[in-house]
C-alpha cells in the first residue's frame, strides 16, 4: 500500500529530513511510493524482449518429453556392459532424432542411435561413437569400462518438469527466457504493459540540437539521454520538448504530462539559485517535495505524486547537470519505474574490485563515481576513475564502463582498496 503523504513518511523515519537526506534513505522513500500500474497484454512470444511477464508460467509439459540420447553412438542396456574389456554387441536397428527405433532391444543387443533420438524400450545407456572399436555390418565391438550404466542419456523432464513453476511474474524476458518458453510450446504471452513517461527540460538557456546556439546558450543534452535511459527500460517516451523558465509554461507542460502519463521526469530548475516558482508550481499540483540529498552528483531533486483532472503522475524533479541526471536517474528513477512496470528481483548487481589509484573523498554523502575497469597483469578486476569528475561532464559518462558507488562512511580510497563498482552493461 502506498503511504498516505511523503511528509508522513518521511517524519517516521529516525533522523530523516528533506533539507538532508542520505542516498539510501531517498531511495527508500521513492520505493515506497511506486506502485505497479495496472494493466496486461498478450503478446506473440518474439515481441517479449525486454518485456515484464504478468502472470506466473507453469511448464505445461515435460522437456524433454521423453528419454533420449545425449550423444551419437550405440544404446544398449547398463547390464550388457561387460567389465574393463572389450566387448562386441549385435546392432538390432537405428533410432535417429525425431524417428525412433519401435522394436525392443534385450541380452547382448543395441541399436545405432544419434542425439535427441528417443531411448529405445530396454535401453538406458549410450555407448560414444568415439569408443567404438570396430563395426561390422551386425555387429559392434566397444573397449570396456568407458561408459556406466546410465551415462549419455538425457531424462524425461531433466529440464523442465510438467507441473512445476517454470517462470515467475515479474520476470523481465530475457532471450533464454524467450527460448524456455518456446521449449514449452507457449507461442504468445502475456506482458505488463509499457508505462507512458514525459521528459522535458527547463531552462532559458537551452537550445535544441539541430538549432543556432545564441550566446550564452548550452545544447539540451538531457533529453537524449533520459531518451535513451527510458527506452532500454522498455518506457514509452512522451518529449514535451524544452520548457522556458516561467511558471505559465511550467505548469502547463504538467498538466498535460500528467494527463496522459505515469511518470513525469524533468531536468533543471530545483537547485537552491533556481527560481522559486518551480516549487510553488510543482506543490500546486500534488504531494512534492524538495530534497537536499547527501550525494554527488545530484544534491537537489524534487519528487511526488502529481495530479490534474483526476489523473496522476509520479513526478522526479532531477538537477540539470547531466552526469546528476544521469547518476540521480540510475539510482533512483530506475528502480522505481521498474516497480511500476511489475518488475520483480534485484534492480542492479554489484561487484567490489581493486581501486587502482586514490580517491579524495569526504564521509557523510554517497559518491558515484564514473570508472573504467580493466584487468591486472594476473586477470584480477581492477577499476580506475575516468578523471575529473564536474557533474557536467558527460564526457566521463561516455569514457566509463561503470560507477563506483562510494558509500556515506567512506573517507579518502587509497590505491588498491577495494570498492563497489556497478556496470553500466545491465544498468544502461
Ligand atoms: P539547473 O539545475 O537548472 O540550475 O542547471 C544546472 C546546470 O545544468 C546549468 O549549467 C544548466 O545550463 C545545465 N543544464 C540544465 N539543463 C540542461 C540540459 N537539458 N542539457 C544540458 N545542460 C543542462
Ligand atoms: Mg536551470
């Protein structure tokens, strides 16, 4: 259940205030605030992608459905193996994949078989083409003690068992997952459907890519990048362009972002020097707050629920400096998008490695910052920073492979300590 208003929620949390929060606590409260939208669709199996499963998958049936042979050779059964010599059976038939042997095979017989053909009835073991000494046209003599009984015989069920969970709801489809359910027959499932999610920028001084660029103007970069942050997500993206610094444009970009979307995502416009009618803008439409958050990049940020004609929006107010948008978008948008979407399991994975060089850093705020990795003279994981780290440059964004989160408590890194290191590959 979602909690009642954010400054309830927050007053319950020991030590916690909007003017000071740390990273994890923010993170905690804007999970607490995402629900999951309602609403399915089916979809043709191919078009799952990326996509969240809405229901559990129970395996229909058994894969394989029947025991086969995990290897070209000769099936026979385990009590015709004969010791550490060799010894000779007669070929009674052949069993190919998808055309199996239909006679019985009992004493010192055995049948040609190749992989995936059925085990023909009285066998449950294959002998390897590779130990196969001789072959005669009726006859075939093996070394002994290569095989025990049993071996090279793949079960019924060994993969998936009819009956048995084979997928959970919540699930984002992956290609295996994409090829299991295949192996299970199922043609069309049924998915989450996409969460809608307006972008816009704010500030005078921004010009669109494509446009002149007038004095003391900057190119709109935030835009592609959440662009693209959103589509990896499996978002669709509403662009309501740039948005000039005036609370009239201001409020009417919210009003139809709310109208038609879940989720609203600006950049600019909610640090300290910023002017005041973004709050007074943005709190007229709902339960928002302005944030301080113990962090770098990315201190200020504004978060709530929206609402206009009934409708409403989750709304994440990110600074405007785009490695903040970026860093403040990874760590606290995605994760509670992808609860919107119904997407269950963990939001990203770690890994701790060898920090090659000092880090200066202060305790009391998270830090993430932007890292190469890359592999000692022994092939153990090392992680190195892209320099500096001016939450305007992209460019250490663009050079790097991962973040370095470094925790609150942590003080100065000193070379070859070990940190936290989340790749982009997965994230981005
Ligand atoms: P603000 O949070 O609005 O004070 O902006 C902080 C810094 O980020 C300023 O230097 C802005 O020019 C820059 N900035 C804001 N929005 C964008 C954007 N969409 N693309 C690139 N830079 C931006
Ligand atoms: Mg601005």
């Amino acid at each position: 259940m979602k909690p009642t208003s954010l400054s309830n929620f927050i007053d319950a949390i020991p030590g916690c205030t909007p003017d000071a929060l740390s990273a994890p606590q923010a993170q905690q409260i804007i999970l607490a605030f995402a629900e999951p939208v309602e609403g399915s669709e089916t979809v043709p199996l191919r078009n799952a992608l990326g996509r969240i499963l809405a229901i559990d998958i129970v395996s229909p049936t058994n894969v394989p459905p029947h025991d086969n042979s995990a290897m070209d050779g000769y099936a026979l059964h385990g009590n015709a193996l004969d010791g550490a010599g060799e010894f000779e059976l007669k070929v009674v038939g052949t069993a190919h994949a998808g055309h199996g042997y239909s006679g019985s095979v009992v004493g010192r017989e055995c049948v040609r078989i190749m992989t995936g053909a059925i085990m023909p009835a009285g066998c449950d073991t294959v002998v390897p083409q590779e130990f196969v000494q001789s072959v005669s046209d009726a006859s075939v003599t093996i070394a002994g003690g290569v095989v025990a009984p049993g071996d090279n015989r793949r079960l019924k069920g060994e993969d998936l068992c009819a009956g048995k969970p084979a997928l959970h709801k919540g699930r984002i489809m992956r290609p295996a997952d994409i090829g299991l359910l295949a192996s299970l027959g199922i043609a069309e499932i049924s998915v989450m459907r996409p969460i809608r999610v307006a972008i816009f920028s704010t500030g005078d001084e921004l010009r669109a890519p494509g446009a002149v660029l007038d004095p003391g103007c900057v190119y709109d970069s935030n835009r592609f990048t959440l662009h693209g942050m959103l589509t990896r997500l499996g978002c669709e993206v509403i662009d309501l362009g740039i948005i000039e610094d005036n609370p009239a444009s201001l409020e009417a970009a919210l009003r139809s972002a709310c109208r038609s979307t879940d989720a609203v995502i600006t950049s600019g416009g909610v640090s300290d020097g910023d002017a005041d009618y973004t709050r007074d803008v943005m709190s007229r439409f709902g339960d928002v707050m302005f944030w301080k958050i113990a962090m770098r990049p990315g201190r200020p940020m504004a978060f709530g629920t929206i609402v206009s004609d009934g409708k409403s929006a989750c709304l994440f107010g990110l600074p405007g400096n785009p490695v903040a948008v970026m860093a403040t978008f990874y760590f606290f948008v995605r994760p509670a998008l992808l609860r919107m979407m119904g997407a269950a399991g963990k939001p990203s994975s770690m890994m701790r490695v060898a920090c090659q060089s000092a880090i200066r850093k202060k305790p009391g705020r998270t830090e993430f910052q932007r890292g190469i990795l890359s592999t000692d003279d022994s092939g153990t994981p090392q992680v190195r920073t892209t320099g500096a780290q001016g939450s305007g440059i992209l460019r250490s964004m663009s050079e790097a492979d991962c973040f370095l989160v470094l925790p609150d408590d942590r003080g100065n890194i000193e070379p070859g300590e070990l940190v936290d290191v989340v790749l982009f590959e997965g994230l981005i």
